[in-house]
C-alpha cells in the first residue's frame, strides 16, 4: 500500500469523519468497500442524514432504520430521479401547501403517484422516452381530476374564463400528437371551458427545442396544422414547473372564488396618494393573442385601497379614469372616461376596491400610467389618484417559418 494512503488510513475517526461529510452517496459507498474501518465510518448517521434531506426532503427516521439504509431504501424506489426528485418534490409539496390552504377543491383533485411500470407502459404506447423530470412527477402525483378549478391556475374577463388542469399521463398520452406542426409533443394542462393546453415538446422532429413547454397560437391553429405558431412558457419541465410553485408559495398569485388567478404584481409597481394606494398586476393571454398577425392580449388587476387610520371625512367616490397607453415603439394612447368597468367604487377607511380589465398591442411590449379621479363625499373637492406604470410583455415565440427552417436543416 502507498505510504499516503496508509496515512489516510491511520487518521483518527474524528477526522476522518469530518473528511467523509464532504463525499457524497456514491464516495461514501466506495469507501466503505476498502476497509473495516472505513465501512464502519462510513455508515455513520451524521453522514447520511443530511444526504437523505438533500437528496430525498427527509427529516425524519423510521424507527430502527439507520439514516444509511433510509437512504438506501428511498433509492431503490427513486434511484433514477436522484437528481431532480428533491426539485420535483419540493415543488409539489410547494403547491400542495398552498392548495389546502387557499383551494381545498382543488387540493382534493389531485391524484396520487403512478408506479414505475404504469409510466413505461405508456411510454411503450406513444414510443417515446419521457423527460426524468416529468416522469417524476407523475410518479409523485398523477395530475388532477377534470371535475375541480386548474391545478395550474385561473383567469377571468368579460365574456372570457380560463382554468388549466394538469393533465395526469394516461389522458396526456391519448392527446400526444403525431400531426405536423405538433409531432412529439405530449400535452401538459388543459382547459375544458377554452380548450387552451400547454404542451411539451419531447423530441425536434417539428423544429421545436426538446423539453420547451409552450402554448400554440389558437389563432393558426384551426387552419393548416404546420403553419402553428408557439408561445413558449418554459425552457424546460422542470423551470416550468418549479417557477409556477415558487410563485405561489411566495404569494404573488391573487386567490379568487378559491382559485389562484395568475396575475403578477411587478415588484415596487405601487403608489400612495392621500391615503390611497393603487398596485397594479398584468398578465399575457397567449389564447387571445397571435404572432401572425401581432396581437397581443394582456388582462391587468388593479387594487385601490384607503388606510383604515384615516378620517372618516377623507372618504371619496372615484368619478373617473384617465391612462396613457405606450407600446413597444413609443407610441402613446390616451383615455379618459367616467368610473372602472361601469362601476364608480366609494372608498372609505380600511375599505378597498380591485376590478379586471384588459387591452392589447401589436407589439410585444407595453405598458399603462395614468391617474384616477377622486370627489370627497363631504366637500366635494377633487384629488388625483396616481396609478404607477406597469409593464406587459407577452411570451417569447417561436413562429411557423423559423420552425420549418430548423426542421429543413435536419433532414
């Protein structure tokens, strides 16, 4: 034996222990194949606990099970997800904690895991591998019943609703598309009231980057199924994914009718006026937009609301609106016009006021400013409530013709 490794070999416990929590599961497993002693060391508890959280989100123990074989058990059920199980679960767990909180219908739809030998069945029947990131999470949770509001978020206009529900994969595999313009690509969500769905796409043979989860422009879509434009919403299932629970879980999502609607609020996008303050959040409609021709729909919330420390006397009435619209190229709209969707809100301390509305460009950026007129009820008196500006930028795209292009260079 080399005189370095015989030294190795010879440093106290203490400090070789302190040398193993820095290997990681397979290390571990190599050393403790060298030695007695290095067996032993290796198998300590300090080890391998924090491997379980790391790599599995456990915390605790079961009862007479060394943390070495906590480990050991979880990774002959979830050995293959080793490297995206923890980012999957802790994103489900994510969603879940605010779903039985905030939307317990919808908490309740959700379906359990389906095993291993369930997704190769169905990979078998579409003939084509899945991503590990999606696998798991169909192993963890296999979508949600169609009966409930979408898993995977809510919007309202006038004369207009959507809700996607996460598909589970045996639903998803019968919609997996073989057609031109969307060969490969397996659906995520749908809505049932709009018809809207997300799709992955698993392989390029339509041009599309493998793994990108995207919207196809409804507009095109109805005419020659190759011409389909996209709307991309993730690079990949996992970004996807996790951005989706990570924004729920920091509550930047409203919940209406106990559904969580995905409008974002701009960090900083508030402003106070005399004890009035006015926030603003936005979101892109790709199922009411289009690339050819560009038409982009955005829908935005605002929220008026009075301190409750004030005086009864600063309570007003908002009379009317006046915004100044400014697209992509500096062009400005101005608008004016009596009360907010046909409603003229009375605003009295600690009360508040929110209502929805929408508009559109035919650029691919946009954003809104503008000020509110408010009457004092009891002097009659007016005052400008300022609006701060808020920005609408819809998806990035891919169109048909780039598509076809990268589609060409391949064959």
């Amino acid at each position: 034996m080399a005189e370095g490794a015989a030294d190795v070999i010879n440093l106290p416990p203490e400090l070789l222990l302190n040398i193993f929590a820095f290997l990681d599961y397979k290390d571990l497993i190599c050393c403790s194949k060298l030695n007695k002693k290095f067996h032993d060391l290796s198998s300590h508890n300090c080890l391998w606990k924090p491997l379980c959280k790391k790599y599995w989100l456990l915390t605790q123990c079961t009862p007479g099970m060394s943390w070495k074989n906590q480990f050991c058990h979880w990774y002959q059920e979830w050995g293959c997800y080793i490297y995206c199980y923890c980012t999957i679960k802790g994103a489900w767990d994510k969603i879940m904690n605010f779903m039985v909180v905030n939307c317990p219908t919808i908490y309740s739809s959700v379906k359990d895991g389906i095993t291993e030998q369930e997704v190769r069945d169905i990979e078998e029947n579409v003939c084509i591998k899945l991503p590990k990131d999606l696998k798991c999470s169909y192993r963890i949770h296999n979508g949600q019943k169609l009966n409930a509001p979408g898993l995977m978020g809510s919007m309202s206009i006038h004369s207009h609703y959507r809700t996607e529900s996460l598909l589970d994969l045996e639903t998803a595999s019968i919609g997996f598309q073989q057609r031109d313009g969307l060969k490969g690509c397996l659906p995520l969500t749908i809505c049932l009231h709009s018809g809207l769905t997300q799709f992955i796409a698993l392989n390029d043979l339509d041009g599309y980057q493998p793994n990108i989860v995207f919207y196809p422009s409804q507009d095109l879509i109805l005419q020659t199924s190759g011409s389909v434009d996209a709307f991309i919403s993730g690079r990949s299932f996992t970004e996807w994914f996790v951005s989706y629970a990570e924004l729920l879980d920091s509550g930047h999502f409203v919940v209406l009718n106990e559904q969580p609607y995905k409008f974002y609020k701009e960090p900083g996008c508030e402003s106070t006026t005399r004890n009035i303050t006015v926030t603003a959040e936005t979101c892109f409609l790709p199922e009411l937009s289009s690339v050819n021709p560009p038409h982009f729909f955005h829908t935005y919330r605002i929220l008026m609301s009075m301190a409750k420390d004030v005086s009864i006397l600063e309570s007003c009435q908002l009379v009317s609106r006046h915004w100044i619209v400014t697209d992509e190229n500096g062009h400005e709209e101005r608008i004016d016009g009596p009360g907010v969707v046909g409603e003229f809100p009375i605003m009295k301390p600690g009360t508040s006021y929110s209502w929805v509305s929408c508009t559109n460009f035919n650029t691919t950026y946009g954003n809104m400013r503008g000020h509110f007129t408010m009457k004092n009820l009891k002097t009659g008196l007016t005052t400008d409530i300022i609006c701060p500006t808020y920005h609408m930028k819809c998806f990035p795209y891919v169109t048909a013709e780039e598509r076809i292009r990268v589609k060409l260079k391949k064959e």
